[in-house]
C-alpha cells in the first residue's frame, strides 16, 4: 500500500497534464482506504441530517456497539479470505460458544469465557483439519461445519443446555455495558485489542505473511517451504476463536441467548471484509479496510433503521450498497 | 471431480468403456448412490410406493433446478450466491400473481417470469462483466435484493396458483399425491436439454472453456463476457424454475424463507454432483442426483430412527467425509499419472 506509482508507468502524454485532481486520483487508487473513510463520514453526515439525534455520543455508541461482534467476525473472514478460504460456519459457532457461556454462567465467568473459547478453537481446527489436511474445499468444509453445529446445538438446547439460557453479569456488561459515563462500550474496547492484535498479525508476524503467500501462491509458497497445512489449521483456529469472542459479546449484548443469536451476522461480516477490499481469492487485503467495512455496514444499518421503510427496502438498499461499494473500490483501485 | 477430464494422450490406448468409465464415473457412481439409497430406504419403511417416490422427487425437485442453476454458472467460471434470493423471488411472484387464475393464465405468468427472471440475473451477469468485481461479492449483493424485493412484492405469506398448474410440478392437483410422473418427465427434459446444450453446442462449450481458462478462450475466439452473461440468464432461469416448482408444491408463497441457505444446499449439490467450483469442470446430469441425495438423506435418517437434529450432523459429517474421499481419490490420481 505504500508503494507510490512510478513516474516512468505514467501514461500522460505529458507531465504539465498532471492536475492535481489527477494526482489525488492517484494517491486515491494506492491508498483506497481513504474513499472509505470518505464514504463512512458521508453516511455518517447524511444519518445525522436524516435524525439529528445521531449525531451524539450515544447515536454513535449505537453503532459501535453494532459494528463490534461484525468486525471480530470479518477479522476471522479476513484471515482466511488472504488464504482464499472463507467460514460460513463462523455464525454457528458464535451461537455455540454463546450457548457454552450461559450454560456456565452460574460458574462465574471464567468458566464461561473458557468454555466459550474452548467451542471456538475446537470447530475452528476441525476446519482447519478438513481444509489444510484433507484439502476440502472451504466453501463446503465450513457450510457442512455449520449444518453439524446447527444439529447439535439444537439438540443440546433442548437437553443439557435446558434452562441455561441468561447469561452472567459480568459478561452482559462486556457484550453492552459502557464506562466512561455510559460513552464508550466495553465491546468496542474488546474489538479495539482485538484489532491491535490482528492488524500486527498481518503486518508484521511471519504466521500474517504466511498467509498472504499461501493465497498468493499456495504452489509457490508451499515449494518456498511454508507448511501449508500448519497456516491454515491455526487460520481456521484463530477464526473460531474470534468467532467465540463475537458469541460471548452478542450474547452479553442480548443477555439471552437463543439458536438465531448470530446467524444474521454471517453474510455482512463476509461483506464487511470484502467492502475493505479483501480479495476473495485470496492474496490481498488488509484488516484495517475490514474495519471501515464494518463501521459502513453498521452506520448503514442504523440510517436504513432511521428510514423506516421497511425490512424489504433496507435489504435492496443494503444490496445495492454492497455493488455500489466494492464496485467503486474496484474501480479506483484498478487505476493504479 | 475429475469427471470430466479429457486426456487426448490416454484416449487412444484406452478400451472405450474405460474412458467412458474415466471421464463419466463420477456421473455413474453418484446416480448408483442414489439407487443405493433408494432401496436401502425401501427396506427401511414397511409401505414403500410410488407416493414416496413422488414425495423425493416433488419435494427433491427445487433443489434439483437450483442446482443445475449453480451448476451452470459455476461450469462456466463464476458462482451465484443470489439464486436462493432468485428462488424466493420467483416463488412469491408466481403465487402473488397466479392465484385465483385459470390454468393458461398461470401458464403464461410462468413463462413471463422464466424470462423475467433470466434478464434480470443476465444483468447481474453484467454488472460483474463491467464492474470486474469477484462474482461472489456482487451476488451477495444481488442475494440482499432479491430477497428484498421477494418481501416487497408479498409481505405476508400468501398467494396460490391454479390446480392444473400444481399438477405439472407435482402429478397433483393438490400438491401431495402418489403420482411421480410429470415432475420425473419435467425435470429429465429440462436437464437433458440443459446437457445436451452444454455439452453437444459450440455455445454450451464455450461455457466449459470460459470456465477452465478465460483467457485461452478470449484468445480462441470466444467472447468470454457474453459468455458469463449468457452463464447467469440460464442461471436465472433455472432458479426461477425452483421458485415455480416451490410455488406449485407449496400452493403459496413466503417471502421468508431464508435464500442463502438455499444458495448454500445448491452449492454443495454441485459439489456433491463433481463440479468443480474452480469452474469448467463438471456435468448437470451428476447434480441432479446430488440434489435429490441431499434432499433425501433427511427422510432416510427419520426413518431410521435418528433424531432430526442429529440427521443434520449426519449430514454434515457425510458431506465432509465425501468430499475428504474424493480429495484422496484424487491425490492418488495425481500420483500414479
């Protein structure tokens, strides 16, 4: 992202042409996070002139509080998209953990979050097992992934997690508490370390570089010697493990949890990743794109909710947006 | 998943049977699942007849078409995660507009929204040719707004169609009967002439060949944009077919039903049927028992006596062990050639 374009690819016919709406353009298409940025305050203005009251700590609160359990789980789609992998399983297992940590919950909430976290890591590397070991298809390894937890929490709820449906205390006020005088949410705090984490994972730890390379070139990369099967057994592990954090917040959140908990989040966080401009294909991206992804998604939601216009406009709205976006990211990144 | 590999180089040592066998086992092997299948079942339940043959086929048949809807954009290089969205669509389109009308009026609503529903995802189609964003994100914008518009054009579940109409997707005026015919002979015709285009037609080929090198293919002389758009129109159609086959089983339409998950059952039908999703690989003939296998796996396992939700994690850990197979299968191809 930082390589600036070359004056010796320039295609002008000559240098006095180089406006500066030109040269913006350019330094648009190397950095195409900043149209986020622009496209994120934009819709942040244009809530604020829909319902004035948006424009408030709280307003804002609100869709924080939103964006947080997307994010986490668009930071598990972003790893696994730059290794040209996905998990439509990640959802299930943010219900699962969250049906984990209400069923503990009376044990305190080191038990709770353990039992979560445990929940995670182990759906995670059984998916890590199938794609990076028996070379599943991830698409398939993850959706057949979801079917099973589906079946076994279904039958679980009704069995040993009968009853066991509030959650503790301590992590409702982490899933939508705030401090601070109420201003800002644990929740976001938990993202915000979360994406520390992530973002130096994938910029400066060998394991982030690994993972670019296998989905760059996963031949190349696996004659360079990267052990592809290690990569993507702990990138499904981590997404697992990011998928529990995101069911223990939304559960907190709720303070009840039920088997559609998560489910509506899997497609935006699978959006939110790729309106930050990860490729599917693996390869490139960064998180800090997911995480305007995310903000957009949630900003959208609270403006398409301001609207009030009805479940069937907000989700053609909401379509088109996801067109509208990745194909104005596509085209100002295609320029460079 | 390599059903359909062609090796000029192995052909001519080869006994015909062989390569018949090579290139179309996959097809074989899962149509003998199915049959397996079938008679296990048969064995299972004391009355088996023609009203559960007509109970997996009626019921098998939307999975069936939306499969062969996915199948055909993925052969030729894409995927569309909107044909579930399309399915709804069309399903409460035809019950919005069908009901209360005679047969050839319902008949006419049916082609109108065939053709409807082929243009509007041959712009999506197009949308991904120009935008040259990755198919998968736009039709998960196109997955929002259909199911969107599904909502808009019947808010609350509703709508019927005519009698005769039901008839044609399921051998009963009503819906629920013991004739298995008409939907057998609806959906043989419609996906032997889907096969023949694909695999006997200089512009059904041309699918294969966009799919397994767009570049080769530009470079042959195949336009390769109108190949994909021509890839999602069929695409279309196919999943407005499975929203009339919904329509006609169900007598309504509900704009609730959950589209991506239907997207998701279509995708792991093809997969189940041998198309690879890297795309130019793959026949609609395998996909029509992989759709009616995955469909029928939940009715074998209730009668076995397993519990619902524990028939889904069978399920599920079918699919992963046959795909785990299949990768072997292939690693150990690829070792002794």
């Amino acid at each position: 992202m930082s390589v600036d374009a070359t004056p010796a690819l320039d295609a002008g016919p000559d240098p006095e042409q180089q406006t500066a709406l030109r040269r913006s353009g350019r330094y648009l298409a190397t950095h195409p996070h900043w149209v986020l940025v622009f496209v994120l305050i934009v819709l942040i203005l244009i809530t604020g002139m829909i319902e004035p009251n948006y424009l408030s700590v709280s307003g804002l609160r609100n869709s924080a509080l939103f964006a947080a359990p997307i994010g986490i789980l668009a930071a598990g789609q972003t790893i696994l998209m730059l290794t040209a992998g996905i998990d439509l399983s990640i959802a299930m297992i943010a219900t699962g953990a969250a049906y984990f940590a209400a069923n503990q919950s009376p044990n305190g909430p080191v038990l709770a979050i353990v039992g979560a976290l445990v929940v995670g890591i182990v759906a995670g590397a059984l998916n890590g097992v199938g794609v990076g070991v028996f070379q599943v298809n991830p698409l398939i390894m993850t959706l057949a992934m979801s079917g099973i937890l589906l079946g076994l929490f279904t039958e679980w709820a009704q069995t040993i997690f009968a009853g066991s449906t509030r959650m503790n205390d301590f992590i409702r006020t982490l899933g939508g508490g705030s401090f601070f005088g109420g201003r800002i949410p644990w929740a976001v705090v938990v993202w915000a370390t979360l994406s520390l984490l992530v973002v130096y994972l994938l910029r400066r730890s060998g394991f982030g570089r690994n993972l670019y390379a296998l989905g760059d070139n996963t031949v190349a990369s696996r004659l360079s010697g990267v052990r592809s099967w290690q990569v993507l057994l702990a990138a499904y592990t981590i997404a697992g493990v990011f998928g529990a954090i995101a069911g223990i917040l939304l559960g907190g959140r709720v303070g009840a949890v039920d088997l559609q908990l998560a489910g509506v989040f899997l497609l935006p966080s699978v959006a939110a990743a790729v309106i930050g401009g990860t490729s599917i294909f693996g390869g490139v991206g960064t998180y800090t794109g997911t995480i305007l992804g995310a903000l957009i998604l949630a900003v959208l939601n609270s403006m398409l909710n301001f609207l009030g216009v009805g479940t069937a406009v907000q989700q053609m709205l909401y379509g088109s947006i996801i067109i509208g976006l990745s194909w104005l990211y596509t085209r100002i990144a295609a320029t460079q | 998943m390599t059903a359909v590999t062609t090796d000029p180089l192995a052909s001519g040592t080869q006994p015909g049977w062989r390569r018949w066998l090579r290139r179309h086992g996959w097809t074989v092997g899962v149509w003998l699942l199915l049959g397996a299948l079938i008679g296990y079942y048969s064995t299972l339940i004391p009355a088996f007849g023609s009203f559960q043959v007509a109970s997996i086929v009626n019921s098998g048949a939307p999975l069936v078409f939306l499969a062969a809807a996915q199948a055909v954009i993925v052969i030729a290089g894409g995927i569309d995660l909107g044909v579930g969205g399309m399915l709804v669509l069309t399903n409460v389109t035809a019950a919005r507009f069908m009901e209360g009308q005679p047969f050839l009026a319902t008949l006419l609503i049916a082609v109108t929204i065939i053709i409807l529903a082929a243009a509007v995802n041959a712009g999506v189609g197009w949308i991904i040719n120009v935008s040259r964003v990755p198919d998968i994100v736009i039709t998960l914008g196109s997955l929002y707004f259909f199911q969107g518009l599904a909502l808009a054009v019947l808010p609350n579940p509703g709508g019927g169609t005519s009698e005769l109409f039901r008839w044609i997707f399921t051998g009963s005026r009503r819906g629920i009967g013991s004739n298995p015919y008409p939907a057998i002979a609806l959906i043989a015709i419609v996906i032997l002439g889907l096969a023949w285009w694909l695999g006997k037609t200089r512009s059904g080929l041309s699918l294969y060949a966009v799919g397994s090198n767009k570049t080769a293919a530009y470079l042959s002389g195949i336009r390769a944009a109108r190949v994909k758009i021509v890839s999602y129109a069929i695409g279309g159609a196919f999943a407005a077919m499975a929203g009339l086959a919904t329509t006609a089983i169900a007598g309504r339409g509900n704009a609730n039903t959950v589209g991506g998950n239907l997207t998701l059952r279509s995708v792991a039908a093809i997969v189940l049927g041998g198309v690879a999703l890297t795309g130019g690989i793959g026949s609609v003939i395998a996909v029509v028992p992989a759709g009616l296998i995955l469909f029928f796996l939940n009715p074998i396992l209730s009668a076995m006596g397993v519990d619902p939700n524990r028939a889904q994690v069978v399920q599920g850990v079918l699919i992963v062990l046959v795909m785990m197979v299949t990768g072997l299968i292939e690693w150990r191809r690829r070792r002794t050639t």
